[in-house]
C-alpha cells in the first residue's frame, strides 16, 4: 500500500476521533449548564459548534481525495464511505448539543426545578454509547458495537420515564409547565444522540458481518441479523 | 464519461426515485392515519419500514460496487456520494413516517389540537418540501433547490408556533398535557423532515455548483 494513502487514513481517523470528542464534550457541556444553571456554558456550546461543522467538512474533502485520488478497495472503501456517513451522524448530534443548551439557557432564567436524576445518567450512557461506536469503528471492534445496541433500549425506557414523569409533574403543578417542557426537550435530544450513536454501531457490525458472509461462501445468502 | 458506468448510474438513479416513491407514499399513508384518525393504516406503515430498509441496503451495497468497479472521478464520483446521501435522507424520512404512525392512535380523539396547531399545514409543506428536494436532485435543477432551501425557515417558524400554543394549552387544562405532548414530537418530526429535504436541496446545490453550502445559509445563490 502507498505511504502517502496510509497517512491520509490515518488522517481521516484523526479528524474522526477529533469529531467524536468535540461532540461528547458538547453533551457534557450542555448537561453541566442545564444542571448547574450556568448560562455562560450554554453559550460555550452553540460558540463551540462550527468546529464540529468545520469538521465535517473536512471529512467530506478528504473522502472525495481519498475516493477520487487513491481509488481504494475492498475494506477500506467500505471504511472511507462509512466514514462520511458516521461524520454526518456526529454533525447532528453537535446539533442536539445545541438544543440541549438552549433549553438549558431557558431552564437557567425560571425558578429551579428539583433534580431530575434520570437525566444526567441519560447523558452519562450517551456520551458511553458514542465513544463506543466510534471505537468499535476506528478499531473494527463489532462486540463493542453491540454493547451499544443494548444501551439504546435502557435510554429509549429512561426517555419514556422521564417524559411520564415530567408531565405527571405538570399536571400536579402547571406553575412549572415551562421548565418541565425544557427538560422533556433535552431528554428527546439525549434519546435521539443515542439514536445516532447506534446508527453508527450498526454501521459498523453491518461491515463486520459483510466481511464474515464474504469469507464464508456457504454462509452467503443469508442476512445480517 | 464511460458508457458502461453513464448505464449503471442512471440505474441507481433509477432505484432511489423507485425508493424516494416508497417513503412518499410512506408519509402519505402515515398523514392519513393521523389526521383522519384512522390508527388502522399505522400498521401499514410499519410493515412496509422493512421495505424502506432493503432499499437503503442495496443502493449502498450498489455505489459500493461502482466505487470499487468502476473507479469514478470527478463529477461521476460526486454523483455517487450524492446518492449516497440522498439516500441517508430517505432512509431518515422512512423512520418519521413510521414516528407518524405511531402516534395516530393515542392522538385520535385529539384531531382538534392537531388543527390548532396547524400541524396539517407544517405536514403539507414539510413533504412538498421533500418532493421539491429530491425532483431537484434528479434532474439537477437548482433552482428548484434552492426554493427548498428558503422553505426551511417557513417550517421552522410554524414548530415554534405550534410549541407555544401547545405549552398555553397545557396550561388551560390537564387533560390536554399528554396529547399535546405527543403533538409536540409530531412538530419536531415534521420539522426535522423539512430539515432532511434541505440535506437533498444541498446536496443538489452542491452537485451543480461544486461548492458547500452547508454552514453559510447566507451564501446560497451567491457567487
């Protein structure tokens, strides 16, 4: 294989990583202002966000060179095109990040809610499912792909306990109606991050099968579980 | 460009208008079922999701295949990653249809929050907004696209509507927090909606003129 291909993979995983860890930093920045009530990190968030956009940009250049220049095959085709898929996935859940901050920049000027616990271990899980799926991906590590998907089950249940239990609360009490409906955002945004971050674990085990099914001609025919 | 490639992607082509009717048809079937309160045709919706799924999997499996076969460049080569997108999208809108559907029947004695909201209306410009979006793309129209693209704020403006008006009526009564809760969602699907075919409008955009448009929403048409 030529040096200068290694290197511009290397690359790509490099910004990918990058990626990953800007838009974990985004949810755990976003939880922080909404729990801590802190407008300034609100703010940090939606400052913070053209990086990841910058970044998927980068990613979408350095996939058509890749493709276009280096023409490669087999399993790193498979791997450059799953990248430009999971670096869109990773945009939009920067976007979440944002939605999750503007709640927390509404949440910060009403009177204070009692602690929702059920959110900061949504968040907590999240944040664990997308660095998972992003090492399963960099690794080819499908085994830690599928911890995601049992993690995506625990957090759509925790969503749907919160909501009942939000608006169990604003039936007791419809003075807090608009703090309850920003946490009740920000607990669809989490659920929607973990959708995301099994997108990618699926796109990863779907690779990984493929290449078992090749490698196994009797096996062929039959469809990814 | 190759002859023998020019066939194979007017193919592709081909399948994601066969795959853009099925997620059309989709959303009409999952609209039915929620604004005139017939939860039987949810069901629908959810057994033809596989369909949507198949043909998400054989279009990737297929631009696998050129890529590796045929090698494209340039302008063959940003036409297969557009498809690819493209087709992330659809597969996207797949998902909201069958969100749709799921709802209908728990909102079913609500269809009068559903018209406060004007939920009917964002429904209508969201999915013309979809279609608009991938007739762009095929047939590489962007001026078409960029209509989409100057949609999105009208789409935009009414989910914010509809989320005050439901946070007032949550307010005038009890009864009326669950449901327009489920509502709620139903504007950030259709509102997400509208987002995806601004993806395809992009996508188009960038097809044509080769440039990004994503992240300047204030650079769209201007060169």
């Amino acid at each position: 294989m030529q040096r200068h291909f290694v290197a511009e993979l290397d690359a790509l995983k490099a910004d990918l990583i990058r990626m990953c860890s800007f838009a974990e930093d985004a949810i755990a920045e976003s939880i922080r202002a909404l729990l801590e009530r802190r407008q300034e990190s609100a703010e940090a968030v939606v400052k913070n966000d053209p990086r990841i956009n910058d970044l998927e940009i980068t990613i979408d250049h350095a996939v058509v060179d890749l493709l276009a220049l280096q023409q490669p095959v087999a399993t790193d085709l498979r791997f450059i095109l799953a990248a430009s898929k999971i670096s869109n996935d990773l945009e939009r859940i920067g976007d979440h990040a944002v939605n999750i901050a503007e709640s927390a920049a509404q949440v910060a000027k009403l009177p204070a809610l009692a602690p929702i616990v059920d959110i900061p271990r949504m968040a907590q899980i999240t944040k664990g499912m997308l660095r998972d799926a992003i090492d399963g991906f960099i690794h080819s590590n499908p085994t830690l792909c599928r911890a995601v998907l049992l993690n995506d089950d625990i957090i759509d249940n925790l969503n749907k306990k919160v909501v009942g239990e939000l608006v169990a609360l604003i039936r007791r009490d419809p003075a807090v109606v608009d703090q309850a409906l920003e946490y009740i955002r920000v607990s669809r945004n989490l659920e929607r991050v973990a959708d995301l971050a099994t997108n990618i674990a699926e796109e990863v085990i779907f690779i990984a099968e493929a290449q078992v099914v090749k490698h196994h001609v009797e096996r062929k025919g039959e469809p990814p579980a | 460009m190759e002859p023998h490639l020019a066939r194979e992607l007017e193919a592709l082509r081909g399948t994601l208008r066969a795959m853009s009717e099925l997620v059309d048809a989709q959303l009409d079937t999952a609209y039915r079922a929620l604004f005139e309160g017939d939860a039987g045709l949810a069901a629908g919706v959810m057994a033809r999701e596989k369909e949507v799924n198949a043909f998400d999997t054989s279009i990737d499996a297929e631009a696998q295949r050129l890529f590796a076969i045929a090698q494209p460049v340039a302008v063959d080569l940003r036409l297969l990653m557009s498809v690819l997108t493209v087709n992330h999208q659809l597969e996207r809108i797949g998902d909201i249809a069958v969100n749709i559907a799921e709802r209908a029947a728990v909102l079913a004695p609500h269809r009068e929050l559903l018209r406060a909201a004007r939920l009917g209306e964002m429904a209508e410009i969201a999915r013309i907004m979809m279609r608009d979006a991938l007739e762009s793309f095929l047939r590489a129209d962007p001026a078409l696209a960029t209509r989409v693209l100057e949609s999105d704020d009208v789409v935009d403006r009414l989910d914010r509507n509809a989320f005050r008006l439901l946070v007032a009526e949550m307010r005038r009564s009890g009864e009326l927090i669950e449901p327009a809760s489920h509502v709620m969602i139903l504007s950030r699907h259709l509102e997400r909606l509208a987002d995806h075919a601004t993806n395809i409008a992009e996508v188009t955009v960038f097809l044509v003129n080769a440039r990004v448009v994503k992240h300047q929403a204030g650079a769209i048409g201007a060169h």
